[in-house]
C-alpha cells in the first residue's frame, strides 16, 4: 500500500516467526577471490570491479553501491586481477586488447604507475584504461603477448543484474500464551527488472509485487478474531533525461484489509522519484553507506468498504521516503564488509476532496546478513486508514522475524 516495491532492496523472503496486534537484502560477508580491491589511503579498501582508470580518478563497480567513482587524492593503488584492458586516448582506442593476470595502478608525482603482470607499462598523457572480467575462454600466447587484440566494445555496465525475484511464504503456526491462541500463515511473491543502482539512473526499472497473509486469534470460549489482508503493487520507472537519478514513475496498488474494514482499495497515478542522498558515490563511505530516497505521485482511489462503509473516490498525493544505513566492518583481509543495516520507510497521502480519507504508514527493518545470499531481518510495519468504518480499527500492526534468501546472488 505505501508502495514498498520502489524500495531498491531486493530479496526472497520466508516468514519464521509472525505476531500480528489487532502491514535489502545486503551481502557482502567475504570478498570473492577474483575481486579487483581499491585500497583507499586511510586504510580501507573497496572490493568489486574495476572498470576505468585515469589521471584524475579510478572507478569500480560494487555489488551494493553500483558504479563508485573515487579521485586520486583518496586512493593509495588499485588491483585487477585476471581482466582484460585496453588504452583508451582522446576517446579512441590506442591499442588492442589483451589479458591480465594481475596489475597494479598508481598515481606518482602527476604519473599514472601500471604495472602488468610483474612489468612496467608506459602511457601517453591524458591516456585512460578501461578493463573488464577475463572471459572464461583462455587466450593463445599470441593473443596474450600482443599487447593492447580487439578493444572491449563498451563500457562495462553499472547496472546490476537485470532481473531479481522474490518468493515468501509464512508457514503455519501456532502461538499459544495462557488462554489465548493465535495462527498465522501467508505468503508473497515479487519480481523485479532492472533494479537502479544507488549510484546511477533508473533504466525502465519494473517491480510488482504481491502478498497475502490470514491471522486468526482467539480466547477460550469467545470469538475468533480473523484478520485477512492482501496487497499488489505495480511501478515503472525510468530517468527523466540520460544520465539524470531523478526519474519518472508510474503506480497502480491493490489494497485490502478485514482489520481495518477495507474490501478492496485500487490507486493509480505517477510523478517523481530520486535519490536525494548517498555518500557512497564518491568514495567517502569510509565508516558506513548512508542513502535516502523519496518519491511524490498524484494518485486517484477507489475505495470500497465493509458495511456500515460505502464506497468512496479520492484523489491524493502520496509522499513518501526510504533512509538506510548500513555500517562497515572490517574482516580478518581488512577488506570492509556489512553485517548489519536498517532501513526506515515513511509515507503519507493526503486526500484533496474530503481529508478525511486521508492515509499513512511506514516500516523499520534490522537485518544482517548470515551469507552472500542469505540474511535474517527484524520487520515492524504499520499502517493508518482515517476513514474506516464504525467498529473497525483505524491502526494496524504487523512485525515479523524473517529469513531472507536473495537470487540470483547479488555480483562479487
């Protein structure tokens, strides 16, 4: 309902442990051993892939950031290892392209230092390189020793993979406290095309997603209390002009909720979407990645509700905001990695034709990450609908413990 799919988290999910009160996955636990690693010059070092190098900065690609950018003046040298690199002059390829087992680069006295493979290479002024991962298919010593056969034919990509899905399912249970029992089961289903990288623009970026969840409780010799809920999000956005992190969006939701006497709510609209802050595009995220993001949309509804409620039309804006932050730690390599992050989400809708259909929520995660593919996550979420009918609730509470499981596993 507060549109949870334009979050940039993506992951599978599977419910453990759910209490109901009458509504990213992150890895990154060890280095891959063919990882390229920038080391910065206070000792911290960023593992990922090495894309460009020049006078002026080095840039690699991170699972979580996207493409990072980082100037010399906080670098102490940079390692590729099994690659393949040409020399880019003026725009124009200088050279052919060859394989690198492994290299280093630094920035001496106003030089670029590169060392492949144990020897010195020498580069015109205002030369770049631009490197790639090795295929899998192995060079012929005239290939190897050629030095810079074909130049690579683009860039290498900042985008992350380009499709994610997401699988939950709550597994029955049965909560028993003294003389009053509570069951619970449920499940979602997501998939996602295109995810934006926190350091770059949305490119036609897809989400839907879906769940539905039934919770039954009661005391000995009363009525159950049943609380049947579901959700469908739909979203697409993409960037506004090339190059630019704030992007268009467009928005359909289903909503529906027995607690809070909804039946099924339809909204539809558009408007803006952006990152409005990440301090992990320039290199700076020494301590931790810190990132905020927000949206506004003008939306039409459709509500239709349990008696003694009718059905009502609004028309609202919907504002709404994402913080995460993740710390770093260092591991016995001292590469940095993340074993724990927070995300807070906030969102209001206003309705312009009667404010008494006016709606709000949001949602805190705690989560950390037991392997490159797999986190347990602490969720508490709420949501608020003013004008629900007589004998139903205007709140309802939701916090779960959740397994998470991502796929395919996010790029070393």
């Amino acid at each position: 309902m507060g549109n949870r799919s334009q979050l940039p988290t993506v992951y599978l999910v599977i419910v453990l442990v759910t209490t109901t009160l009458p509504s990213n996955a992150r890895s990154g636990v060890s280095a891959h051993p063919n990882d390229d690693v920038l080391v910065l010059t206070n000792g911290n070092q960023l593992t990922g892939r090495l894309t460009r190098i020049d006078e002026s900065s080095v840039e690699i690609f991170h699972s979580s950031m996207g493409q990072v950018k980082v100037p010399w003046s906080g670098v102490d040298h940079a390692e590729a290892t099994e690659s393949e690199w040409t020399i880019v002059l003026s725009g124009n390829t200088a050279g052919a392209h060859s394989r690198l087992t492994r290299g280093t680069f630094r920035f001496v006295t106003g030089l670029l230092d590169v060392r492949i493979d144990n020897e010195a290479v020498r580069l015109p002024a205002g030369a770049a390189i631009l490197l790639q991962k090795a295929e899998t298919r192995q060079l012929s010593k005239q290939e190897h020793d050629a030095g810079p056969p074909t130049p690579p034919t683009a860039k290498p990509s900042s985008q992350p993979a380009l499709s994610k899905f997401e699988i939950g399912v709550n597994a029955p249970q049965t909560v028993v406290d003294g003389t009053q029992s509570q069951e619970t089961f449920g499940g979602n289903v997501a998939a996602f095309y295109r995810p934006q990288p926190l350091c770059g623009p949305a490119s036609w970026y897809t989400a839907m997603f879906l769940s539905a969840a039934h919770n039954r409780n009661w005391k000995v010799h009363s009525a159950a209390n049943v609380t049947d809920t579901y959700d469908a999000d739909l979203s697409l956005k993409n960037q506004i002009s090339k190059g630019s992190r704030t992007s268009w969006v467009l928005v359909a939701d289903l909503f529906g909720n027995s607690s809070l006497g909804v039946g099924l709510q339809q909204s539809y609209g558009g408007g803006l979407s952006r990152v409005l802050y990440t301090n992990t595009c320039n290199g700076k995220s020494q301590h931790g990645i810190v990132s905020v993001a927000g949206s506004a949309t003008i939306r039409y509804l459709h509500e239709r509700l349990y008696a003694p409620g009718t059905s009502a039309e609004f028309a609202g804006l919907n504002f709404q905001s994402s913080m995460s932050f993740t710390p770093l730690f260092k591991d016995k390599k001292g590469n940095q990695v993340e074993r724990i992050s927070g995300d807070i989400t906030l969102w209001t809708m206003p309705t312009l034709n009667d404010i008494r259909g006016i709606q709000t929520g949001g949602q805190v995660t705690i989560s950390s990450p037991l392997t490159s593919s797999l986190s347990i996550a602490l969720k508490e979420e709420d949501d608020f609908i003013n004008n629900a009918p007589k004998a139903k609730r205007k709140n309802y509470l939701k916090s779960g413990v959740t397994l998470t499981y991502t796929f395919p596993a996010p790029p070393h």
